[in-house]
C-alpha cells in the first residue's frame, strides 16, 4: 500500500479532501483533473485508483479551512527562517519540513489569498489557497514529515496574524465596492489577470474567481452574478496568461500592431527608434511635443536637428503621428497618434 492510499482515512477524518501528487524534480503535479473540486467521497475512491501513489496533497483555503506559510529558504533546514516566521506570523501547533528542506507551518484559514513572496526580502509564500503537498508524501528529492505536531492538532489551529505586506507600485490592488450591479465581469476580468502571473497552478483561478465574485456583489439578488459567467471570465485569464498574453501588473510596455510595425520597417531606422522613444515618453498622454530639442536627449547619443526633422517627417508622412496644435512663442507644436 503507498502513502497515499494509508493517508487519505487519516486526513479525511479532519475533513481533509486529498488527491495523488507526482512529485518529479521538485516539480508538484496533481494526477488528476478538477483536483480544486474534490470531496471527501472521491478522495476515498482515488485511494483506490492509485494504490501505490507515495505523495498527495490538499487545497489550502476555505475548503479544507487551512492557510500555511510556505518556507522555501535557499539554505535548508533554515531555522533561523523558520524562527522569524513564527514570531512574525505566531507560533502554530503543526509544522512540517518539505522535501527540499523548507519549512510548512500551518494555520486555521480566515480568508486569506495565496500570495507568492509578499514581502520580497523573505523566501515566504502565505498559502490562503492551491495546492499544498501533504506529510509524509515522499518523492524523487526527500520526503514531507512532521516535526512538531500531528494531525490531531488540526483541530486547534489557530489563524496566523494578519500582515499587510507593502505592494509593488506596479502591482495596485484591486479596491472594489462592497456591492456593485454593473461592470462586475471587468473587475473579475482585471483582479484574476492581476493574480495569474503569479500563480503556481492555474487551476487555482476558478477558486480565486468564486471568492472575488462572491465579496463583489450580492449574487441572491437583482442581477446575479452567474457560475458560468465567472468560470468564462476565470477560462479567458487562463488562455491569455498560458499564451504570454497576460502583461498585467509587470513591467511597463508599449504594443505595435502589425501595420504599424510594417510601416516603420518601410521607414527606415530613424524613424523607427523615434517611434519606440516616443511611445515610451508619451505614456498614456493623448498629446505630446515632438520638439527639436529632443534632438540633445536622444537614447543611445545626440542626433543632429535635421537627422531629428527627417525621422519626425516620416512620422507624419506615414500618417503615424499629426500635429494637432502649432507651435507659438515659448511653447512646442503638440502631436497625437493618427
């Protein structure tokens, strides 16, 4: 009999769905599909189907009632990490070290999301939600095992202490009203483009989706928010972030589309570097100068006026910019995209 398969009871009698995880090169896959929606009954028949299965794991979040504190130091068997975690988020009663030497400290769940290193200068990752390899799994680099406490302690878990962790400048959260009625699917839409990047499994979008629908609005009354409409919205983040589609929340970027991308090859080099520093200086703004003393501040070396006067031409010519007010004493013609 594998671990799986003599676990699975033991967990579920704390009411802990569990499922068979290949554990590969530090690498965590479920072995089967739909693993975010698994109950007690079919965790019971899955420790049939895969008798011999060594590793398995739960969902952290509402639905086994668990957060955990991922450790994943550098160094392992980091104590002095391990330490610093337990002041900062409170001791717990269940700890596990991983198969890497890092460290598991689990909490009683109260709401929190899954945030990959909220604070940066930690090796952290607090698990409100995903996939959570489970003791004592074992794989191809060492085995899960507890210790401090046993699954009997999971009954007396207690919540970690709530943290707010500074945010990226370039990662603003999601603030919505308590109620809204109107543009709820763009909201969802944003909030789980914002999420995806940095997600370990994918599969965890349809749970994050439910839990922001669900604060967003009142789904019993007026316009409810439907099951199919956050699974549809949850199913078009995931296309776009598996195709490299999804530039939410990093760095800042500009697109060319086709066309345009055509007609600066037509251009020539000049006009094709004065179209990239432009979209980086113009940002978002509607109108911008393209003034000669540009000229000076050039990216990479000063360009003469009429080397400077050409690219602009072209610009213009090609219908890629237009002038939209002239210039007068003291202030610079302003320009717009065409």
């Amino acid at each position: 009999m594998g671990i799986f398969a003599e676990y699975q009871p033991l967990y579920a009698s704390k009411n802990i769905p569990t499922f068979p995880l290949r554990l590969d090169d530090g690498k965590k896959k479920p072995a089967v599909s739909q693993y975010g929606r698994i109950g007690l009954p079919y965790s019971g028949q899955l420790a049939l189907d895969f008798p011999e299965m060594d590793a398995f794991a739960f969902m952290a979040g509402r639905r086994t009632g668990l957060t955990i504190i991922d450790i994943d130091s550098p160094i392992p068997d980091d104590e002095d990490m391990l330490r610093e975690v337990l002041t900062l988020f409170g001791d717990t009663k269940l700890i596990t070290r991983t198969g890497s030497g890092g460290f598991h400290c689990y909490y009683k769940h109260a709401g929190e999301d899954r945030e990959t290193r909220p604070d940066p200068q930690m090796p952290v990752d607090r698990l409100g939600g995903g996939v959570v390899a489970a003791a004592p799994s074992k794989g191809a680099n060492g085995r899960y095992e507890f210790i401090r406490g046993s699954l009997a302690d999971l009954d007396s878990l207690r919540p970690a202490n709530l943290i707010q962790f500074p945010k990226p400048k370039l990662l603003q959260p999601v603030a919505p009203p308590p109620l809204i009625t109107e543009g709820r699917n763009q909201a969802l839409f944003n909030h789980l483009m914002k999420k995806a990047r940095y997600l370990d499994d994918l599969a965890d979008l349809d749970e994050l989706a439910f839990d922001f629908a669900n604060n967003l609005t009142d789904r019993n009354i007026r316009h409810a928010f439907t099951d199919a409409e956050i699974r549809n919205t949850a199913a078009s983040v995931r296309r776009l972030t598996e195709r490299g589609e999804n530039r939410f929340g990093g760095e800042p970027h500009s697109i060319i589309t086709h066309k345009t991308r055509d007609q600066l090859h037509e251009l020539g080099p000049d006009a094709h570097f004065l179209h990239s520093v432009l979209t980086k200086w113009s940002g978002d703004k509607k109108q911008f100068p393209v003034a000669n003393g540009m000229a000076d501040h050039m990216p990479g070396g000063k360009w003469t006026v009429p080397r400077f006067r050409e690219a602009r031409n072209a610009l213009i010519g090609a219908g890629i910019i237009k002038e939209v007010r002239k210039a007068y004493t003291g202030h610079a013609a302003l320009f717009s995209w065409a």
